[in-house]
C-alpha cells in the first residue's frame, strides 16, 4: 500500500521536486518505508510515491517505476491480487520478460506496456489508484480499482493538472486556493460524507470508481470513461440471474470467497484480520482459517467496550476460539474514544462524519502492532441485505405504492409545508411524495430543517440508477455512493493513518457480480437478511454462536453530545460556529439544530455532521 501525487503542465514551475517532496510528505503514514520521484521537464511531468512496503520488501519495487521498454511510467498505489495469473497470461500471449524483481508493480507496468490500458485493467483483480504516463504519445492516465477501495483526487490548479491520493496534498502545491464547494457542504450535512466526484474544495474531484482519466498535451483538458460498471453488472444480474439452488447459491460463494480469501492473503510482511463478532468478519476470518498452514495460526483483532450496549467483543473471543485464531482484543471506554475526536481533521483530510470512524481508527491502531496487512468483512451488508432498513422498507413501499401517485403527492405537499417542526410528519410526508423505493429511503433520513435548507440548496435525494426490482435497487444504490463514499473511506483513512492496509475480500469482482445475480430471497426473506452468507458461515461456524441481534461498530453519540465534556465541546461549536461567521453555513439551521437536539427533536447524527464539519474548517483555517 502506497500513496502517490504529481502534477502536469508545459509551463515553467520553479522547483519541481520541492514541490512533489512537500505533496508526498503530506501523505507519508500512506507509505513510510521508502519515497521516489520522476521527472520530466520536457514534459512537465512530475510524479511522487511514498511506499508501504508489502510485496518485494527490495528496491525491486520502489516506485515511481519505468517499464522495460521505457515508454511508460507509472505511480501506484494498492495491490494485484491475481499478478501471477497476470504474469502467465502475458507469457501465454508470447511476452516473455525479465522482470528485476517479484512486486505486482512490475507485472502490472509490464501489462500496461504488451497488452494495454483496458485490456490490462478488464483482468486484473484488486484495489488500486494507478498514474501511468505514456512517454511516447505524452499522455497521462489516471485509473481506479472497480469499486473505490483506493481514494485519488484530481483537478486544475491554475494552468497545472494536479492529483493525489490524498485531498491535504493539494495545499502543498503553488496556487491552491482551497475555496470550500458550497454545494459539497449541503450534501456533507446530510450525508456526513462529501459524495463523489465531488470534494469540498472548487475544483478539485474524485475520480469515480471504475473509471480511466485521460489528459494530453498540452494538458488543459481530460476525458474519463468507465472500463467496469457495477450499474451495468446489476442490469446484467437482474436480467441473467443465477439459475442453481440455494443450497448450490452457498458452495459457490464459499468458493468465491475462498478463492478472493487465498488472493488477498498474499504478502511479504506480517497479515491478520478484524474480528468484530459479526456475520461479515467471521466469514472472511473463517475462510483465513481454512487456508492456514498447520500452525501458522491467523492473528485477528477487536476493539471492545466497556458499554455493554456497543459491545461485541466477547462474541468474537468466542468465535476466536472456535476457530483457532491468535486472537488480541482491547477494551476502551468513553475516554479512549473521546481522545480520537481532535485527530479526525488529520486522519480524514475531508470532513467525515460517520462516528463509527472512531473505533475504526482504534480497532487498525491495535491491529498495526502486530500486521502490516488486515482483511475485514465489509461490504456484506450491501452485497447481501444485512442491514434492517431493506427488511423494514420492502414492506411499507409495497403498500404505499397501491396508492394512486397523484393523491399520494397532493398528501404529502401539503404535510410537507405544514409538519408544525416535527420530523415525523415531514418525513412521512417525504415518503407520500416518493416515486420509488430509493427516494422513500431517502426521505426517511432527513431534518424537516431541509425545508429551510442548509446554504441555499436543497439536497437531493434520490438516485437515477434504479433496477426493476426494489430490493435491488436499495443495493445498487448503497454500493453506487453510501458504500465507497463512507464504508470504505472510513476503512482506508483510518487503516493508512497508522500505515495499515486494510483488504476487502467481498469486493473481489467475481463476488460482487455474483452477488447481483443472486434471486432476493437468497439474500433476504423477512427479517433474515443475508441467507446465503449466513448460511456459508455456518459450515464453519455453529449457527448458535452466531444467533443474536446485531449490534454494530458504534458510539454512544446522544450521551456524549449531552453529557460531559464533549457536550461542552459541542456547545462552543454549535453556539459560536465559524462556518455561519462567514457564511458557510446558515447561522439559524446551525442554532436550530442545536436547540432541537438540546430538547430531544433532533437526530444526534446532523448535530454530528455539523460538528464533524466545524472542526475541519477550524484545523484547516488556522
């Protein structure tokens, strides 16, 4: 695991590698085992790599990288899974090279070079964010893995073409203005995330998942084109579903995974896995189990908490023990958690605000004292239904849907005018006024605040991109912008802050492909949300030890915003907020909120997204 950065442009820029050194500096817990620069002043081309150390320990893999027939370079940051079928398949097509040494950088520079930019990127399996400059046609080409595992922003920085893995490397560059996108702010306070592609600076974006950017001289204007879309693998499972049984829906995702499993465990250095007592964790953690060696015992990690409420802990000792994993846990309380809050700004670089970003960051802490590499369970509530909201939603779309649209709509434009500031009929007068079961979704996660709106814009709510099927839809939906906007920023950031990679063996292709073709009920029947998982594990795992309500990775939010002092925290944020000073936000949506929180009408989650946002902006004004 790596981070890169690098700029572009024929223009004269005084002190090239001063400036990639102060943009690589800035993302050197992403990469602290080694840095490298390229330069090339004819062209303008400066690249920049800090590297994290995981497969060729040697300066065989130090990076930024030319290929052998020196017409390519390229800054990367991530990992192949499949570079030996890579590897062979270059030699089945009559290239045979002599590599320097063993890291999948070089198989990946090589494919890059013989068989080229799409056809390279359609077979490799893995997590990655790639700048590859072609020498000979002097063009730059930015690519991301297929569902955003691997973060890269890029954007216009005067007359200079500017990317990074990392949005703080932006403000080491000569001219960065770093006005805030207005826009990106309303969509932060109701998301607690800024949506892709947009960031919360102007003019600087994210390059969607599955995506090539593309720039050449004289370097003033890009194209992107997606070479993998999970839109189009949905239409494709939805319209061609798999046709065997349920019982043969499990053998196949225990093949799949266990295939993704063996890939992912390759690496020189020191490998384990989160365990936090859930269905997702366990699967991946069980399947480790099966391909270790005798004993090489798998190391797993688990943060617990002193709250009984938040705690799993004790059911992953159970299951660690199960399995025969050299298992580490640590308790923390309110204190340890509470000392997380002021490193957020420096940890995320962008306002974020999903709270379980905390034990996050702890749980990869614990985890870096022992590994350099971590596999964890994400991804399987939204690949397979996991979460109450799909169960609970199913049923209330079905019968409002009977409802003529027409008196639905006149309903709820009345009640959404008239809701006397309660947020239950402002919200239910939303889902009256839903076309779809994604827009009612939607509408169940607002403030009646939005009324009044935020800055001067009202959010949106509701996706395009839908399937036939409803509960496909909420999947597709949450794997499009929940998933790689929140879940797997909160994963990366949190795991490249202590220099831990963090691997995802669900995201695999085959998995997510397979995943969409699967008939619902396979997935979800009732309150019995991931079946075919659930029903994977238990060849591993006894069902009993596994029977018990969820309790998710998160935080006492309310108590702490009310007690204490993280409510004194809160208060001077909330009450003397720098972003209504001048104008960021709206200085009576922050009051109101506060005040509706402070009485019980408010959801601790936006007064959390406010706060989450306020802190940014004061660490990165200072």
């Amino acid at each position: 695991m790596c981070g890169i950065a690098g700029f572009i442009s024929e223009q004269n820029i005084d002190n090239r590698k001063g400036i990639i050194k102060a943009m690589t500096d800035c993302i050197i817990h992403r990469g602290p085992d080694a840095e490298g620069m390229w330069l090339d002043e004819q062209s303008g081309v400066t690249l920049g790599h800090r590297r994290l150390s995981i497969i060729d320990l040697s300066a065989n893999g130090s990076q930024p990288m030319m290929s052998s027939s020196e017409r390519y370079v390229i800054s990367y940051n991530g990992e192949i899974y499949n570079s030996s079928e890579l590897k062979k398949h270059l030699e089945s097509r009559g290239h045979n090279i002599e590599y320097r040494g063993t890291s999948d950088t070089e198989v990946l520079l090589e494919s890059f070079d013989k068989l080229g930019i799409e056809n390279t990127l359609n077979f490799v399996k893995g997590m990655f964010a790639i700048a590859l400059y072609d020498r000979q046609d002097k063009k730059l080409y930015l690519t991301r893995d297929r569902v955003g595992e691997k973060p890269l922003y890029y954007g216009f920085v005067g007359d200079a073409f500017v990317f990074a893995s990392e949005i703080q490397c932006f403000k080491s560059f000569p001219g960065f203005s770093g006005d805030i996108n207005q826009d990106a702010v309303v969509d932060f306070c109701h998301y607690g995330y800024v949506p892709a592609p947009m960031t919360i600076y102007q003019g600087v974006n994210k390059l969607m998942p599955g995506c090539v950017l593309e720039i050449a001289a004289p370097y003033k204007e890009h194209k992107v084109w997606p070479y993998w879309e999970i839109i189009e693998v949905a239409k494709r499972g939805e319209s061609s579903p798999f046709k065997g049984s349920f019982e043969e829906a499990v053998e196949e995702l225990d093949r799949l995974m266990t295939e993704s499993v063996r890939g992912q465990m390759v690496s020189d250095v020191a490998l384990g896995a989160y365990l936090s007592g859930g269905i997702d964790s366990a699967s991946v953690v069980s399947i480790m189990t099966k391909l270790s060696s005798g004993s090489d015992k798998v190391k797993t990690f688990t943060i617990g908490f002193d709250d009984k409420k938040y705690n799993e802990a004790e059911y992953a000792k159970d299951i660690a023990k199960h399995l025969g994993t050299d298992h580490t846990e640590l308790y923390v309380g309110e204190k340890e958690l509470k000392d997380v809050i002021p490193k957020l700004p420096e940890i995320y670089s962008e306002p974020f605000a999903d709270s379980s970003q905390i034990p996050t960051y702890l749980v990869s802490k614990l985890a870096r004292e022992k590994v350099t590499v971590s596999l964890s369970g994400d991804a399987g509530d939204e690949l397979f239904a996991g979460y109450r909201t799909y169960d609970k939603l199913l049923p209330v779309w079905n019968k409002a849907s009977k409802v003529p649209g027409g008196l639905r709509h006149l309903a709820g434009n009345i009640f959404t005018n008239v809701h006397f500031g309660s947020n239950k009929i402002y919200r239910g007068a939303r889902c009256l006024r839903a076309d779809n079961i994604v827009e009612m979704r939607g509408a169940l996660e607002v403030t009646s605040l939005y009324k009044d709106k935020v800055a001067g814009r009202e959010v949106k709510l509701v996706d395009d991109k839908l399937l036939k099927g409803q509960l496909g839809s909420l999947l597709l939906t949450d794997m499009l912008h929940y998933h790689p906007d929140d879940i797997l920023v909160k994963v990366d950031r949190a795991g490249m802050a202590v220099s831990l990679e963090n691997r995802i063996p669900m995201l695999d292709r085959d998995i997510v492909e397979f995943a969409f073709s699967l008939p619902d009920d396979y997935k979800l029947i009732g309150k019995n949300g991931k079946r075919v998982l659930k029903s994977m594990l238990y060849k591993y795992v006894p069902e009993e030890m596994m029977n018990r309500p969820k309790k998710g990775f998160s935080v006492p939010l309310t108590k702490w915003l009310t007690e204490g002092d993280t409510a004194l925290w809160a208060s001077e944020l909330m009450t003397s907020s720098k972003l209504a000073e001048v104008g960021i936000l709206e200085k009576d949506y922050v009051e109101k909120l506060w005040r509706r929180f402070q009485k019980g009408n408010e959801n601790s989650r936006f007064v959390w997204n406010i706060l989450m946002l306020e802190q940014w902006y004061r660490h990165n004004t200072k």
